[in-house]
C-alpha cells in the first residue's frame, strides 16, 4: 500500500516535471526590418521589461532581419530554427494582413505558435513640421486636385497596412487609390527619414513611432485612426473620424515562436509574460512607447490572431489583393 502511495507520488511529480521548464539560456527578439521602426520597438519593450522584472538573468539580445515586411523572418524561423526556444519573433497587425494576402510564401497563420500581445497601436497619417498641410482634409483635397503632387512614404510595399490606411482614405475621398504616387520602403525608420529629407511629402505609419519626432517638433499627425482621441501627451492629434473619415486602424503588437518549440517551454514563456505585462515597469515602458494596452496570451492570442486574418482578408479583396 506505502509502495504504491509512493509509486503514485513519484509519478505525479514525474508528470509535473515534464511540463516545467527552466528559463531559456539565452534570448533573442528577431526583428524583422531594419532598426528604427516599429518591430524594433517590440523587441526593445520585451527586452528592458523582462530585464527590469528579473525574468531573465542575462539581457536579450535583439537582432535584425529585414525582407518581405515580415516574411524573410517567418520563414526563417519556421525552416531553420524551429524549436529555438530563446528565439522569439516580433510581429504587428501589418504581418497578419501579409498573412492573409498569401505573402509569406507557403507558410499559413497555422505554422507558428502564436505567444503573446503586449499593445496595441494606431494608424495615423503625418507630414514635416513645416508642411503646407494643416489637416487631413487639405491633404485629401490636394491629393483629389492632383494626385501626383503629394508623395506618400510607408515601410512596406502595396497591399500592407500602411498603403491600406492611405487607400482607405483615398477611397473615402473619392480617389482611386491606384493613383497614388506610393513609395515602399523597408521599415518604419526609413520613410520617417524620408519625409525628414524631403523626398517624400506624406508618411503613413503607426503612432508609437512618431512619439519621438512629435517631441523633437519635426513632425505633425494629421489624423490618428483610432475610435477617439488618445491619452496625454497626444490628446491634441485629432482622429480621422472627427475630420469625416470613417477609418480606424488597430496595430496589435506581440510575438510568435517557432512551430517545434515544446508545450513545456511554451507555457514558461506564457507564464513569464503575464507576470511581465502586470508589473509596472512594464507598463511604464509600454506608455513610453506610445502604446496602449492590450494583452493576449496562448489560446485567446491564437484565436485572435486567426480571426484578424480573416478580416484582413475580406479587406483585401475589396482592392483586388486577395482571393
């Protein structure tokens, strides 16, 4: 009777103990464009926060893998480095319309394991501090006069979210999107120093990234597609709503980890990102950032991940981008 209490007893902590895992020896958060935009923010909140709440003991390295808006790193890590589990992957609401156009190649939303969110963003639409337009509606109205005057920059090419944004708008305008004198960059970074220099007149983008070009004072928001105005410091940037555009635009901002990664070293990661995301240094770093909250984990990241797609998807067809 003892041996078999003790047998049991064994067993169950056999059990436990397979599916606990020890911290990974080493991170690394894959950026996949260039430094400067907005996966490069991603990887920089994850790495300070999990260093400042003491979940890892050495500090994550971030590393750069541009190509695709995306693509290049999915298929990366789902061919190369499957069960890598230190390796994470940042990806925002522009990889899942990517996803659901058929851009990364013939990976689906199914080929990765689906970790974690950690905020969320907004679409907005800016100019040079000493740009003509003062608002969105003159923007608009100069794009309608004559489509080849304006020049509109973004970090990804025709058919991703930020050409989405300014199609959207276009539309509503009453302009053919295909019009649009539209320049593709890699990354985020690339089109703000665009517009800087002068080479472009417009750029479409996320908000958080503009946080430190609006501090600087060289660039101004014209529209920000979000439901209503956002908290301090940037509750003076109207949205495009209140200017008679019926747009918003979302950006979920998180992480992915490679198909083989175990069960075991999945949950850890879970786990280590809700303690994460309730600390406040997180959330200090967060509202530095320019982000607002917004945390999924596991099952209910997955599914909504999943369903963004298929949004996305119907969105796309109605340009002629998807089947």
């Amino acid at each position: 009777m003892i041996r078999t209490a003790l047998a049991s007893a064994v067993l169950c902590l056999t059990t436990q103990a397979s599916f606990a895992a020890e911290p990974p020896s080493r991170t690394e958060c894959i950026a996949p464009a260039k430094p400067g935009g907005g996966f490069d923010l991603t990887c920089k909140l994850l790495q300070i926060s999990l260093q400042q709440t003491g979940l890892v003991d050495s500090p994550m390295r971030v590393t750069y893998m541009p190509g695709g808006v995306g693509a290049v790193a999915y298929n990366a890590i789902i061919a190369q480095r499957p069960a890598e589990f230190g390796t994470l992957v940042a990806f925002s609401g522009g990889s899942l319309l990517n996803l659901s156009q058929g851009k990364f190649g013939r990976y689906s939303v199914d080929d990765v394991k689906w970790l974690a969110a950690v905020g969320t963003d907004y679409g907005m639409i800016a100019v040079r501090a000493d740009s003509p337009y003062q608002t969105l509606n003159e923007l608009m109205a100069a794009m309608k006069k004559d489509a080849n005057s304006v020049v509109v920059g973004a970090g990804a090419s025709i058919g991703s979210q930020d050409w989405m944004k300014t199609a959207l708008l276009a539309r509503e305008a009453g302009i053919d999107p295909r019009k649009m004198r539209y320049v593709a960059f890699e990354g985020g970074g690339e089109a703000v120093t665009a517009l800087l220099g002068n080479h472009i007149q417009v750029v479409s983008g996320d908000m958080s990234e503009m946080v430190p070009h609006l501090e600087g004072g060289k660039m101004r928001v014209l529209a920000v597609m979000s439901d209503k105005r956002l908290p301090e410091p940037l509750q003076a940037v109207p949205t495009a709503k209140e200017q008679g555009f019926d747009i918003e635009w979302p950006i979920i901002r998180g992480f992915y980890l490679g198909p083989k990664v175990s069960d075991a070293e999945y949950q850890w990661w879970e786990t280590a990102f809700k303690k994460m995301t309730a600390s406040d240094e997180f959330k200090h770093q967060r509202d530095l950032r320019g982000l607002f909250e917004f945390n999924l984990t596991g099952n209910a990241l997955d599914s909504y991940v999943k369903q963004q797609v298929a949004d996305y998807r119907e969105k796309a067809k109605s340009f002629g981008l998807a089947k």
